[in-house]
C-alpha cells in the first residue's frame, strides 16, 4: 500500500513537471497564432514557449506588467514582418 502510494505521488510529480513546462500565458500569447499561421519557426516555441520560458523577455515583463509589443520575440527582437 505504502509502495503504491510513492509511486502515485512520483507519477503525480511527474505529470505536473512535465505541465509546468508550457509558459501559463501561452495560450493568449500573440507568438502562439504567429506560429499556428506559419509566421514563425517552431523552434522558438520549443525553446520558450514550451522550454525556457523563465528566460524569454516577453513573459519577464509581463511578470513586470510591463507592456510589450505582439511582434517581438522571446529574445526581445521586434520582427517588423509579424502582423
Ligand atoms: S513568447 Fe514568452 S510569454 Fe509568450 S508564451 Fe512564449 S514564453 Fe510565454
């Protein structure tokens, strides 16, 4: 009983690593439809967005509330081309 309860607790822990993964303001973010129109590589959603994304400019000001524009990436670039 004991043994199936750590192992619950483990696959519990996993599950919710795994989910704090993705960037909590992902869903909204403009990058995401950028990226579902084809606008944007897939790599910066897998680096950020679903990876690093303690470390992408955009979700550091937001913590901030500090506005920024829908056309810069997590690296703080503007793409003048992203509409
Ligand atoms: S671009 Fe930044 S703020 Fe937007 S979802 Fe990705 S990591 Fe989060």
């Amino acid at each position: 009983m004991i043994l199936l309860k750590l192992v619950l607790e483990e696959k519990l822990k996993f599950k919710s690593d795994r989910m704090s993964k993705t960037c909590k303001w992902f869903e909204v973010c403009p990058l995401k439809r950028y990226y579902e129109e084809g606008k944007l590589k897939k790599k910066w959603i897998e680096d950020y967005c679903k990876g690093d994304y303690k470390n992408c400019v955009r979700y550091k000001m937001v913590e901030k509330g500090i506005p920024n524009p829908d056309n810069m990436l997590p690296n703080g670039e503007i793409r003048d081309d992203l509409k």
